[in-house]
C-alpha cells in the first residue's frame, strides 16, 4: 500500500510512455481512486503513433486517424499535458517544460515537481550535415510525413503529367529513399505500388517511367531479417526496377539534385531520409548518466543506473539484454519497447508498495516486413518466409499489437474494404495550406505554393 502521495512524471507519449501510464493505471487503480497516486503525461502530441502503420497509410491502406491512439481517451486516469520538457533536474526533481499556451501567456517555461520520473521521449531522425538536406528532404516518423509523402508523390504525378518539359518530368518521377532499415525499405515498397496503381489513371504516364533508388550505406538491407531474406528482398525490389544502392551514401541534395557517393546524380523534387535515428535531445538536458551514444545507462530492472527514484525504457534507454552475453544491450524497436513499457509499470508499482522488483527479459523472436500489397518477408522463430504469407504474418502481427480494440476494428475494418473497392488516388496537398484560398479571395498575395508541397 502505497504510504503517502506519489507524483509521478512520465515524459513522453510513445511506445513506452503510452503503455507504461496505461500499466500504472490498471495495477495502481486503488490507489489512484483514493488519491494518494497522481500520474502526468507530458507529450508533445495528443496521440500515440503506431509507426509500423506509417507505410500503409502512405499508401492509403489505412486512414490517416487510425494510425494513431487518442492519450486522453485511454489514458482516462491521467493527467495530460501537451508539451515538451526542455530540460530535468533530478537532484531537485523538477522538470521545466513548454505547453501550447506558453508563448501566449508570456510566463515563460513552467516548472512541474515529481517524486518518480519515467523518461520515454523516444528517438529522433538521425541526419548528417548533407548539403539540401534539410531544404528538401522529408523524413518518415510520423503520421504527418507519411500522409506528406503521400500527397507529394501523387502531386508529383501530376506534375509531370502536365509539363512538356523532360528535364522537369524525369525529377518529378524520380524517387530516392536513403535508408535500407524497415521505414525506408516498407515505405519505399508501399509508395512504390501505390504509385504504380495511380499511374494507370494518367493517359501518358507509365510505371516505367518512374525512378524508384533506394541507397543504402551498408551492404546489405532489413539486417533485422537475416542476410538470406535480406538478399532476398533486393532481388524483389530490383525485379520491380527499383534500383537498390548498397555501400553507396547520400552526398548532397541540393539545387534538388541527389548525389551519390559512387558518381551518380539524380535530378530529383523527392528525397525521403531514414537513414537511423539517435535519442531525443532533452536527455542532453538532464543530470541523469548517459552511455557513448546519448542514451540514458540503466539496470535490467529499467531503473537508470545508480539513481533513484529514475525509470526509462525504449529508444531513450540503454537496457542490458539479459538473454544474451554480458555488455550487449536490447535493440531499440518496438517489440522490447511494448514489453518493457509493462515492467517498467510493474516496478514502479512494485516500489511504491515496497515489494521486489522485476528483471526484463525477453529474447528477440524475429522480424516480419511488408513490401507492398501482398508481398513481404519474415524471419519469425528461425522459419523464413515470403511472398504472400510473409505479408499476411506482418498483417495479423501488427494487428494483433495495435492498442485498443477500438483500433483493431477500424484497421481490419479498412483492410476489409480495401479488398472490395479499389485504392483512393487523391492528393490532399492543400490541407497543408488550408487558409491559402481565403486568403486569396480576401485580397491578400497567393502563396507561392498554394496547393501542394512541392
């Protein structure tokens, strides 16, 4: 039973912040009836996002708003606050964040005390200082690029449906992705099919007309498969043109042209980046001990090490893997992130009642990967597989782990239509501007780009 009245901060709104506030919910429900437990969510969006739906919803599979899990809905116990932590002193245990309304109230940054903090920011995109990267480029971590990316590939259909201009059709039909991880690899093979069923709508455009490059600094791809399936999965994506660069980088994109460290240069108006991502800044902004690589040290309790009353998990923790040798930590995915969002939960309700806590563990089981409609690989408990049932494995694996049955519903829901009707080839570029028509017609100057992304 917990003593006296327990504070405690989770920060962030992901993968393991998400699921930690819903475990200290169901296992601290008593305590919280009576009031003796008060558990904040700080998180800069007011959802959670399943990011292994990012590629289908580029694609439209599935609707933009499904992909995502409304914190206020599940998390009904909590207290929400959509904002960031800018920095945590823990000595004081004081963390100093931002909300929507700061700038508008002229406060400056609030200050938020805890008794038991739970850090889960997540990771962020990983870039380099390429030339035009950061001009032209688009990444794929969230719902917001992904229906981005969407909108900007049908858009650039379009583009090079109207002009007589060779130069301009070849960039606008040039598509370079630089990563060969699952988000640039699913994404790529997703956009890919989709773009292929829109072009049959075009009188004078042709699959073959577009330039699908993935680049890949290694020498291989989807290394989470194995190296079989990862070989593979390059002779599936060569054999639908898509060139595959393996050992090659990404040396400049600007002027919109993509310069590859083997000589090559491709004309291009698309270069989406998921090439790694590394810990999310605020852990920088703390006084709790980080590893070589900026994540926070911690126990295979998911304590931070050596400090009390700390707790992290995910992408933001360094976690020793107790399943294999000593000094190799869990890999930063979402299979360990769910799991070890549910011990975390479990000993921080343990140390509240002052009961022994929990040791993670649990051993990689395998990876599954979608390719496109009705095409996969997998590498699931030592079997390797294909094709089709590698694609319906990734379907009923992530539907089995989406949360909420709210959730599942509507993705199963959705994948039930889209077997019946055939797939939307709207752009909604506009939506990115929605005010630009207005204020147009009240008199004001058109935007440059008043319609789409590009």
């Amino acid at each position: 039973m917990v003593k006296e009245r327990a504070r405690i901060l989770i920060v962030g709104g992901g993968y393991v912040g998400m699921y930690t506030a819903l475990r200290l919910q169901r296992q601290l429900k008593p305590e919280l009836k009576r009031g003796e437990v008060e558990i904040t969510v700080v998180s800069p969006d007011p959802y959670m996002t399943y990011q292994p739906f990012l590629p289908e919803a580029a694609a439209g599979s599935i609707s933009p708003r499904h992909v995502v899990v409304p914190l206020r809905r599940v998390l009904d116990r909590c207290r929400i606050v959509i904002g960031e932590v800018r920095s945590i002193d823990h000595a004081k245990r004081t963390a100093t964040l931002t909300t929507l309304a700061t700038e508008e109230e002229g406060a400056g940054a609030e200050q938020l005390t805890y008794d038991e903090l739970v850090l889960a920011p997540g990771s962020v995109s990983r870039t380099l200082p390429i030339p035009g990267l950061a001009d032209f480029a688009i990444g794929f971590k969230t719902v917001e690029e992904a229906i981005g990316l969407r909108n900007h590939v049908i858009e650039q259909m379009d583009i090079a449906s109207s002009t007589r201009d060779p130069a301009i059709r070849d960039a606008a039909l040039t598509f370079v992705f630089v990563g060969g991880g699952y988000a640039g690899v699913e994404a790529l093979g997703e956009l890919e099919d989709m773009a292929r069923y829109t072009a049959r709508y075009y009188h004078n455009l042709k699959p073959e007309d577009m330039k699908w490059i993935l680049v890949e600094a290694s020498d291989r791809i989807l290394p989470e498969v194995g190296e079989e399936m990862g070989r593979y999965t390059v002779s599936q994506l060569r054999r639908r043109n898509i060139e595959v660069r393996l050992e090659t980088r990404l040396n400049s994109c600007a002027d919109r042209v993509a310069v590859l460290s083997d000589g090559a240069r491709f004309p291009t108006r698309t270069v989406v980046w998921t090439a790694g991502v590394k810990p999310h800044p605020v852990l920088a902004a703390t006084d709790l001990p980080l590893n070589e690589r900026g994540r926070l040290t911690c126990t295979p309790r998911l304590t931070v090490d050596g400090v009390a009353h700390a707790w992290a998990a995910g992408d933001a923790a360094a976690v020793p893997d107790v399943t294999a040798e000593p000094g190799k930590e869990t890999a930063p995915n979402a299979q360990h992130a769910v799991r070890q969002a549910k011990v975390l939960g479990d000993n921080l309700a343990h140390t509240l009642r002052g009961e022994p806590l929990e040791t993670y563990s649990h051993k990689y089981v395998g990876s599954v990967a979608s390719l496109g409609l009705h095409k996969g690989v997998a590498y699931v408990y030592g079997r390797k597989l294909r094709g089709y049932p590698a694609w319906f494995m990734h379907r009923v694996y992530h539907l089995s782990r989406v949360p909420t049955f709210n959730r599942k519903a509507r993705v199963l829901a959705e994948w039930t239509l889209a077997g019946l009707f055939k797939r939307e080839i709207v752009s909604l570029g506009s939506l990115e501007h929605p005010r630009a028509e207005f204020e147009l017609a009240a008199g004001g100057k058109p935007p440059t780009d008043p319609k789409g992304s590009s």
